[in-house]
C-alpha cells in the first residue's frame, strides 16, 4: 500500500541523494578522503529525516527556506515547508503507523480524480525514525473566509455525482475516522453495511470501552428496524468525505471551496452530512446541492440516523459528554418505528 502511495507523486523519476553526488564531478585526489566523509554525512543527515529527503529530491526542491507550524487539530501536528519549488503541508504522528496517513492519501487521491471539489493533492507517505509516520501533500493558501456555501453544495454534489463505485459500498483499505479505526469492507448492500460497520461496529466499541450495555442494546433494536427508513430511497455508492465538519471544509485564495482531513469511502450521499450538526450548513448548501443530486423520499427521516454515527464515535473518542445526545437519538428512532 505504501508503494502505491508513492506513485502518486511519480511524475518525474525518483532522485536519490547518492545519485545527486554521483553526477557531481569528480574530486581532485588530496581530496578524496574529504568527499567521501563529506558525502556520508550527507545521505546520513538525509536518511535520518525522509520528509526533508522527499521535498530535496522528489520534491524537486534544492533548498529548504523555512518551516512553520500550523494547527494541526488534537491528533496530528502539521507543518508548511517553504523551499525554492514551492511549498508543502506536512502532517505527522509520533504514536501511529503510516496506515492512517495511507487511508488519507487514497482518499484524497479519489476526491482529486473527480475533478469536482478542490482537495489537496497527497505526495508522499512514509515512516518516521523515531517512530510514527508523515504525510507530505499540497500546500493550499487559504482565503479570509469559509467560501460560498452555495458553490460548496454544488461541488459537493458534482463529486458525489461523478465517483460511483462497481465494488459496492466501503473504501479500499480501512482507515480512521478521527482515530478511531473505520471499517471498510465492500458490501453490496447499504443497510448492511451501515448497520455492521458505521452503527454497529461504533456501539462494540462503547460497550468494550465505557460498559454501557444500555446504548448497546438500544442500538442494536435500532439497526434491526432502521431499514423502514429506506422505503423509496433509490441508493448509491457515491465518494464520500466522510467526516465533513467546519475544521475541514475552507476556501482558497480565489474563494474556491476546499475539503481536507477526510476518511473517505463509497455510501449512501446523505450519510455525507453526520456532521452537520458542526459543519454550519445553511439553506444555500442544502439548495444548491439537492440541484445537482435530488432530495430521495425519506431524507428527513433518515437525517439523524446519520448523525449518530458520528455522535457514537465522538463517545468513543472523548468520553460520555455526547453519550445522552446519542442516546436521544436512539430513543426518538425507537418511539418512531415502535421497536
């Protein structure tokens, strides 16, 4: 998986650093000794931190002008690289493996591909020697404002039109939403997917975690009742973002909308909007994506269904603070379809 990562920032060849000297010209005799150490140390200092060793060959960058911190929310820290080719966003890990990052460079990627939303483009990544991993991607400038909520519904729904998956529904590999693992086995049926790994596999966690038999088991008369939501939808496997809340939708310097941070795979386009309930859309969203992607009967009976996968991973992730709005959402579902 790592090696197809890779390629997507192999548009020219690979330049490894010993390659670089070898092309150098030859030093003079006396000082042979010199070079050779001089070069070691080189590939050394290059090999003991692969994200400058990416940017200074396969980033074809020659030199490195500056780094900055950004903000890189509670999981991950983020960095721009400044350099003679350009800049770069860097987020890494101390704690996790490269399989997260993997899981977001796909996922970006697929986004990219449909030509639809902007999205920043992944480069690289890779492992970290003193343990955890980094991605290198595009550096995007961000504009004064969020963007047009119009032009972002719009986006939106031209993605979620243009990517369909023959598989089914789930994604390629697994990957995290938040840090919680996401489980993406194809499925051909919706229902059962979002019943086993989305609700169900969010309700294991809780009661392994917290104990909670109680939500557990009100989750489970849920799921087994909550096809009765889906008379008369007609459903397909779009892309989704997958965790599409206002810290990751942004707009570039043109006023463009941008998404990022995603934990992409192929569901039903409604489920696109769990994190409404912290992602500010307005009427204008809502108008302009239902243009390019019809309203399906049903959609506001389902709306919450969707929301509370997030809501069960937000208990997994920061404790019982959103264990009674999950809960409510369980309860209001139960009284509805008299389960």
């Amino acid at each position: 998986m790592a090696a197809s990562v890779a390629l997507l920032s192999a548009s020219s060849p690979s330049t490894s650093a010993s390659s670089i000297l070898r092309r150098r010209p030859p030093p003079r005799r006396s000082a042979r000794p010199r070079r050779a150490a001089s070069r070691l140390s080189v590939v050394a200092a290059m090999s003991d931190d692969p994200i400058k060793e990416w940017i200074l060959t396969e980033g074809k960058a020659t030199q490195i002008t500056g780094t900055s911190s950004i903000g890189g929310g509670c999981i991950n820290a983020a960095q721009r690289y400044d350099t003679d080719a350009g800049s770069f966003f860097v987020k890494t890990n101390r704690r996790i493996g490269p399989a997260m990052f993997e899981g977001e460079a796909l996922g970006l990627k697929a986004m990219y591909d449909t030509k639809s939303i902007r999205v920043p483009l992944p480069y690289k990544v890779g492992s970290l020697p003193t343990g955890g991993s980094f991605i290198i991607m595009e550096f995007i400038q961000f504009g004064r404002s969020r963007g047009d909520q119009s032009a972002l519904g719009r986006k939106l729904a031209e993605m979620h039109k243009s990517a369909k998956s023959d598989k089914g529904y789930g994604f390629y590999v697994e990957n995290t939403i938040g840090s919680t693992p996401q489980i993406n086995t194809w499925t051909a049926d919706w229902i059962e997917f979002y019943s086993k790994h989305r609700l169900g596999y969010q309700l294991k966690l809780i009661s392994q975690r917290f104990g909670d038999s109680a939500i557990y088991e009100k989750g489970q008369r849920l799921i087994e009742k909550m096809h009765l939501l889906f008379d008369g939808a007609v459903i397909e496997p779009c892309l989704l973002h997958g965790d599409l809340w206002s810290g990751n939708i942004s707009a570039d310097a043109n006023g463009d909308p941008v998404i990022l941070d995603p934990a992409c795979y192929y569901g039903h386009n409604e489920a696109e909007f769990g994190m409404s309930w912290c992602a500010g859309f307005g009427g204008d969203f809502y108008s302009s994506y239902f243009e390019v992607m019809p309203k399906q009967p049903g959609f506001e009976k389902r709306r919450d269904l969707y929301l509370l996968y997030h809501y069960l991973n937000h208990y997994n992730l920061f404790g019982s603070g959103y264990r009674s709005s999950a809960m409510s959402i369980i309860d209001d579902y139960l009284r509805m379809l008299k389960a």
